[in-house]
C-alpha cells in the first residue's frame, strides 16, 4: 500500500489514491485516465516521447503532466511518512481552491495527524508555504485575502476568514464600526 495520497479535482471530488492494494501511483493514474485530469492520450504520449521516458515512468513527462493537471485547477496531496503533507495547487489564494483543501483537511483519516506540517507548493506564486498544519487548513485557517491589507495608513495581519464573512466584516467584528485596529503585535 502506498502513503496516504489524494488527488483533489476543481469539482470538490477527492481520490484517494493511496487506499489501493496496488499500485496506483500519479504516473500510471496520469497515464491510464488522462480524461481524469482534463488531458488527453495524446497529451500523455506527447509528454513522454518529449523526454524520451516510457509511458507510465517517473521522470519530466510525469513532472509536466502533473503541472499540467494543476494549471487545470486538480490538486495533488501527498503525506510523506512521519513527516509532512505536500501539497500541490495552482493558486492558494483562490477561493475555491481553498475550501477544497478545507474539505480534505477535515477527512477523518487526515484528522488523524491534525497538528502534521503541510508544505504547499503554490505554481502560480511560485513558493512553497511552510506555515500550515492540517489543523489550520480544516478550521479555514488558510483562507485569508492575501495575508496583510491596508485599513487606513495602517497594515493589519489577516486573520483566518470563516463561510460567508468578509475581511471588512471581520474587521468591524474585531474593531467595532469607526475603530480602528492596534498596532501590529499588541493583540
């Protein structure tokens, strides 16, 4: 059996593909059901007789058809024993994107190892983010509009945003209407 491993589509749907008694690695899933992905045959073919691989092997082809399903919106989660969560995205700040890591997050077998690090590879920033824990990204921890934002003359540290509550309506909540916040580090 392999680690725990998942992929997540732009649907919600999540395949875990590490609960297989075989074998049922990215290479063969991305090689056998490109249609999965939003790719085609011909588009795996293409990938690996670009790099002069065999179909179903891992090297650069596995590599490009992975970036290619993320550009596409799918998400790649892997734990790495004992370790860490990777996971691989188009874009953190995205919504969407990240109710659907919230969704994963909350899976009972993922809750397991709640306070393990989780490693985002983020391709369109091109970063990796080292800050969460699957306990942020369950509780929407993660879910935050770009980090820091301007009230004012003044920058405040976004806090986590919760369903249907905006950075404004998280403000006046904290703050009260016509307040503003304290200074950084004294909260």
């Amino acid at each position: 059996m392999l680690p725990a491993a998942y992929w997540i589509s732009p649907q919600g749907k999540i395949l875990d593909v590490g609960a297989s008694e075989e074998p049922l690695n990215t290479s063969i899933i991305l090689s056998q059901y490109p249609q999965s992905f939003g790719l085609t045959r011909n588009h795996v073919e293409a990938a690996y007789l670009r790099n002069g691989e065999t179909i179903g092997t891992e090297g650069s082809a596995r590599t490009a058809l992975i970036a290619q399903a993320v550009e596409r919106g799918f998400i790649r989660v892997r734990l790495y024993k004992n370790s860490r969560w990777s996971i691989t995205l188009n874009d953190l700040n995205d919504r969407m994107t990240g109710r659907l890591l919230q969704q994963w997050a909350a899976l009972p077998q993922v809750q397991k190892d709640r306070y393990m690090p989780v490693y985002v590879l983020d391709i369109k920033a091109k970063k990796v983010n080292k800050d969460h824990t699957v306990h942020d990204l369950a509780s929407g921890g993660h879910l935050c509009e770009g980090g820091v934002f301007s009230v004012g003359l003044m920058f405040v540290k976004c806090r986590s945003i919760r369903r249907n509550e905006t950075s404004r309506g998280r403000l006046q909540q904290d703050y009260g209407v016509g307040r503003f916040p304290p200074l950084l580090g004294t909260r």
